[in-house]
C-alpha cells in the first residue's frame, strides 16, 4: 500500500472520520480547505488518488482540483458533495476531469471501493505512462543510432539542429518542447537513402543535379512516414513532414497551407536548417542571419528573431586539443572525426554525450583514430577576473 491518498474538506471532523473509517486499508494524508490541500500536495505529494468536498470557502472543489490537474495530472480526482446539483457536476467534470462524483452523506463502503477504482485508473496511467515513454526512446534511440551509423553526415546535422531548434522554441514557451526536439533529431531520418556524397554538397551549399534534387525534396516525408506509425509522435512526424514548407506557402508538401497553417516546430525547424547549412558552409552567424532576411517571405518573422536573441546570447566558446578521456557534456566536436583511412565516423558540430564518447572509445580502441580531439568548450569565468 505505497499509494497515498489525499482528503481534502473544510472541516476538521469530517476528515478525522475518513482517517478513523479508512486508515486500515489506505494510506490516508489530510487537508484542511484547498489552498491546504495545494500545500499537501507541494510538500508531500505525488498522490494517486484525491478525494475533495465541493462546497468550501475560499477555493472550491471545482478550482482545487482545476489547479490540482495543472499540477498533477496523472492524480485520479474524486469529488464528494452535498449538493448534487447538475450544474455542479458539470463544473466539476468539465474543469477538474474528475474520475468520480459522489454525494454526501457517502457509505464507507461505497467511498472505499471508489477509491479502489480511482487507484486502479491510477496504477493504469503510470503503467501507460511507463510503457510508452519506454516505446518512444527506445525507437528514437533505435532511428537515431541507425543514422549516426549509415549517414554521420545526416546525423551530425540533426544533432546540431536539435539545440538550435530547442532553444529557439523556449524563447516562445511552448509546452510540448520535447516534440520539437525530437523533430529536429528524427528530421533527417529521412536521408538514410540519400549518398554521402549528395549530403556533403547540400550542406556545403554546393549546386545539386536533377536526381539529387529530387531525393532531397523527398527525404521529410520518407522521414515522416517511417516516425507517423509510432504511438504519440503523430504531431512529430507532421513537424518533419512540413520542415521544407515555406511561409509563404510554396515548398514542399505541395499543399494551401501558409504562414501560421504551418506547425510552429516545422516554421521552427525550417529556420533552424537553414541557419545551420549556412554557417556550415563556412559563413558567420551574423552573416548566415543576413541570407535568412534577404529571403525573408521564406520564414516565420517571430522565429527570426528568436534566433537572433538566441544567437546574441550563445555561450562563448574557446578550441581546445582534449583526450577522449577529457570530454564533457558541454562541448562540441569543433570537426570532422575522420578515421585513419580518411573515412568519415562523425560530423563536427555534434553536442558531446556519454554515447559519443562511448563511440569515440570504440573507435580509439579498435585503431580507428587518434587522439587528441578537436572541441569548442565553453569559456569558464573565473572568479575575481
């Protein structure tokens, strides 16, 4: 019985009685009124299951367990009351998507096997829960490691553009960040099938014949299509699909849809792209800035702009020689890792993680490079200069 329950009424006897009546079978946490119960559930939480009264002063049922799903949503809400009228209930479901409604004066019995069911509901969405973020990272896991191996040019693209993009969107707060981030990480999964060699001139900005322009135009919705089968990464897959639509409407998909009809993750991850293509081809951030105005009717203005604070802002950086030994999470590859026959392992510009640098070993280990590693690391301030 490690699940916690929380009694929430405006009167100290009422809650005494749920603790004398239930306390064998629950493990129960009382609290008086709801700005209490918002505390309770601040200081002692999380819940899985909340049984609140409707009439109390101040913050009633309705506002406590409306604040209570901000706050908590996985939380199963109860709502006893003495005045079952319709509307109340209506409120109450509408607002605080409560799983039960009760009345008041409610049988022990019939309060408890409420609470049994709402434990199950609970037990039900962490298994949900659990089991679907498992199923997400490990198929994101799975794409991206198959990318990094077959295209490290794609993957070192991808990379870089995950943290441009994540940056770009917290300027604008949105809520599902992590659906955008994803995007940009997954957004050149597409480009499995694509030549090395095709990639290079694209992010060299070098011209592209017949054949290889149309691959290109293909690769978001290959991209698309093989994410769109994934439970909740639905709104992800349509992000890549639109990561070549232009806000004024031309590009691909070839469709009506302009200006703000397009995802703000796919307005996002445009702008984030082209930034990074320009700069790879060996121009300055001011620079890059100035080609993305010169086409301004391509982009969103608003995430022009935010990635002007976001670049005026950027950590500043200093080249540093390091062992693979010496890498930490703050840095990033400052170039090619090539192997010691001349073939490209990884792209500079990808973010240092445990499995770069597990890979990084691997490589050292079985002969394939040398150390010391080319990285940008962030300039530490040190105290009192």
């Amino acid at each position: 019985m490690n699940e916690k329950i929380l009694f929430v009424d405006d009167e100290r006897n009422i809650l005494d009685g749920y603790q004398r009546a239930l306390r064998k079978e629950f493990r129960i946490e009382t609290a008086v009124g709801g700005v209490d119960g918002l505390i309770a559930l601040a200081s002692q939480g999380p819940f899985a299951v909340v049984v609140t009264d409707m009439r109390m002063p101040g913050m009633d049922g309705v506002q406590f367990l409306t604040k209570l799903k901000e706050k908590s949503p996985d939380t199963v809400r109860i709502m006893l009351t003495g005045n079952a009228d319709q509307q109340t209930a209506i409120e109450a479901v509408n607002e605080g998507s409560i799983f039960r409604f009760l009345n008041k004066p409610c049988p022990t019995e019939t309060l408890a096997k409420a609470i049994w069911s709402g434990l199950e509901q609970h037990r039900l969405i962490m298994a949900e829960k659990e089991l679907l973020g498992k199923t997400l990272s490990g198929s994101i896991q799975m794409l991206t490691d198959v990318l990094s191996l077959v295209n490290p040019t794609a993957f070192g693209r991808a990379s870089r553009v995950r943290r441009l993009v994540k940056e770009i969107a917290a300027v604008f707060k949105v809520e599902n960040v992590w659906q955008m981030e994803i995007a940009a990480m997954l957004s050149q999964v597409g480009c499995i099938a694509i030549p090395e060699e095709t990639l290079a001139k694209v992010y060299r900005g070098h011209p592209l014949n017949e054949d290889e322009t149309r691959m290109m135009q293909h690769h978001p919705q290959t991209g698309s299509d093989l994410i769109c089968h994934i439970p909740r990464l639905e709104p992800v897959a349509e992000i890549i699909a639109y990561q070549d639509k232009l806000f004024n409407g031309a590009g691909i998909p070839f469709d009506k849809r302009s200006g703000h009809e397009i995802p703000l993750g796919s307005r996002i991850l445009k702008v984030a792209l082209d930034f990074d293509k320009l700069t790879q081809s060996q121009i300055g951030n001011a620079e890059a800035i100035r080609v993305l105005h010169e086409h301004i009717h391509w982009y969103d203005p608003n995430v022009i702009r935010a990635l002007e604070s976001v670049v005026a802002s950027e950590t500043r950086y200093e080249l540093k020689l390091l062992n693979i030994d010496q890498l930490t999470p703050d840095m990033t590859l400052a170039e090619d890792i090539l192997s010691v026959k001349g073939l490209l392992l990884i792209t500079k510009g990808q973010e240092v993680t445990r499995s770069l640098c597990l890979r990084l070993k691997n490589f050292k280990h079985g002969g394939a490079i040398t150390e010391p590693i080319k990285v940008m690391a962030p300039i530490t301030n040190v105290v009192g200069q």
